[in-house]
C-alpha cells in the first residue's frame, strides 16, 4: 500500500469546536484514498439506484456500515489479523446490510412507531427493570444504564409484554441516533457517534435471566444487526464468578477491538466508573454523586433534555 492510500484525504467533519479533537482511523476527518473512495462509492450507488435516504444516511452513518465487522471471518479465525480483513470496506457487503436494515425498518413499522408509540407504563416498569440513559461520561458519550438485577419477571409482565418492550428498545435506539448523539456531540464540541453502557448484575436470578432471554437476545441482535458501531465502552458491573469465567472462555472468539470496550467487573467496580464517568453524571446508587430530582431512571438527564439537569 502506498504512502497516498494510508494518508488522510478526509475534511474534518462541520461543527468540530474542540481544538483538542483528532479523529479515530476511519472516521471522517480521518479516512484513507482507499476509505474516501468506498463511501462515495456506497453513497453514489445507493443514490443511484434510489436507496439513499438523507436524513439517516449522512456519511458519518454510512461508515458505521463499512466499519461493521464480518462476525463469520473474526469468529473462524480469532485473531488480529482476521479481524482487519473482517474491517475492510466493502462496498457490496455494506450495502446489503445496509439494505436489509431498511426493508427491517418497513416491517418493523419505525416511521408509525415514531410518531404513535407511546410507553405509557414506563414509571411502573422502571421499578422492575430500570433502563434508561443518563448523562454523559467523560468522552460525551449518552450513557446508557441497564438494571438487570432488578428484574422482576412477574411484576414486569403483569405491566407491559415483551412485544412492547421491544418497541419501546428500538425507539430509544432511535432517540439516541437523532437526538441524544446530535446534542451531546454539540456540548462537547466534537461528534459522539456511540454510547458508554453499564449493565448491572446485582442479584440476579438465573430462573429469571432465563425466562428474559428472548428479550435480551432479541434486542441484542437488533443492536448489532440494524445499529452497527454504537459501542463506545460496555461495563457489566457485579458480575457473579461464573459470568467472568463464561467471558474468559468466548473473549478469544471476539475481535480486539470489541473486547479493548468491554469490562467485566466485580463488586469493587466504583473506580473503574468513576475514571471515566464524572461523578457528578453517574447515579448515586452506583457510586456517583447524582441525584435526579425525578429518580435519574426517569429523569433522561443529558444535553438532549437540558431542563432535567438532576441535582447533585
């Protein structure tokens, strides 16, 4: 590969006011020849034959596309150099993914769900599985928080179904992609293009985890599937000694990337947190020092809801 294929031909993308900010290898502002010419060749296809749709498929969205891993080519071979032909950009690969996530979209029902769906049990459902985003970490990242040890399988489901859980799981996704990144990217001066998750496994019960798991691995799949490269850091927090050994044996399979985002912590996970949450943004129930007026499960603190600034 020549010098002029590795070095940088991307503008830095608009509304960048952090004269601190340098974009990570293969983000705008930072593409190779090679990179620039897969997105314009994704994007001219995909206007050419009528797919393009503006208001989701600006350039920084369509690179989340062609940065997606091949999950097939990292899992057959599990080291770093798989992985980087797993990266590479391909055009055809991005656009049927791409593709399929749309016709997903039409089936689904995003555009009605946007406009009529209403979560109006959100207030009892938060007290037996609290999910909600929160805030910013330190990089202005929505933070997004996942109780899961707080499940209560019966209660929930005598509130709401799991078919409803789920929409209201892709309209947060949703809400995330124009609104919590847009806001966040203009408090801290620079593009956030993911989240920093903290799932919490204090108390839970495998009977319940079992009788969730469609769930959970339904909106799994919608995350990787239809929202690829939204993972900025993952922490799982209170993690029994049998999850830590099941993540020793699978973290040989996963790609370096994906495995640098993700700890595992125990009990004494408070500083590991704090290092990259201020603590004046993450709940005082997990070590910080926020306290929403409302509950910060229900507040939806964050630049995107700057009238729910919590106290602290």
């Amino acid at each position: 590969m020549s010098f002029a294929d590795q070095a940088n031909v991307s503008t830095m993308p608009p509304g960048v006011t952090d004269p601190n900010y340098r974009p990570l290898p293969g983000r705008l502002g930072n593409l190779t020849a090679a990179q620039q010419h897969a997105l314009d060749t994704l994007r001219g296809e995909l206007q050419a034959e009528g797919h393009f749709v503006p208001e989701r498929m600006d350039d920084a969205t369509l690179l989340r596309w062609v940065l997606r891993p091949t999950l097939e080519i990292a899992c057959n071979r599990p080291s770093r150099e798989s992985f980087l032909r797993a990266r590479k950009f391909d055009v055809a690969k991005a656009k049927a993914m791409l593709l399929s996530a749309e016709q997903w979209r039409k089936d689904f029902g995003i555009d009605d769900l946007m406009v009529n769906f209403e979560f109006t049990e959100k207030e009892d459902v938060d007290k037996y599985y609290p999910q909600y985003y929160h805030k910013t970490d330190k990089d202005g990242r929505p933070i997004y928080i996942e109780r899961l040890g707080k499940l209560d399988i019966t209660a929930l489901y005598n509130l709401t179904t799991q078919e409803r859980q789920l929409k209201r799981f892709v309209m947060e996704y949703e809400r995330f992609l124009s609104e919590r990144l847009p806001a966040s990217s203009k408090a801290i001066g620079h593009p956030v293009e993911t989240s920093c998750t903290i799932l919490d496994l204090q108390g839970v019960s495998i009977t319940n985890f079992y009788r969730v798991k469609d769930y959970v691995f339904q909106t799994a799949k919608i995350g990787q599937d239809r929202y690829p490269e939204c993972m900025g850091k993952f922490y799982i927090i209170n993690a029994p000694w049998a999850f830590s050994t099941v993540w020793m044996i699978i973290k040989p399979w996963l790609d370096e990337v994906t495995v640098s985002k993700i700890d595992i912590l125990g009990s004494n996970y408070k500083d590991k947190l704090l290092a990259q949450i201020p603590a004046e943004n993450l709940p005082a129930d997990l070590g910080g020092k926020c306290r929403c007026r409302s509950g910060c499960s229900l507040s939806d603190a964050g630049p995107w809801n700057p009238q729910q600034n919590g106290e602290v």
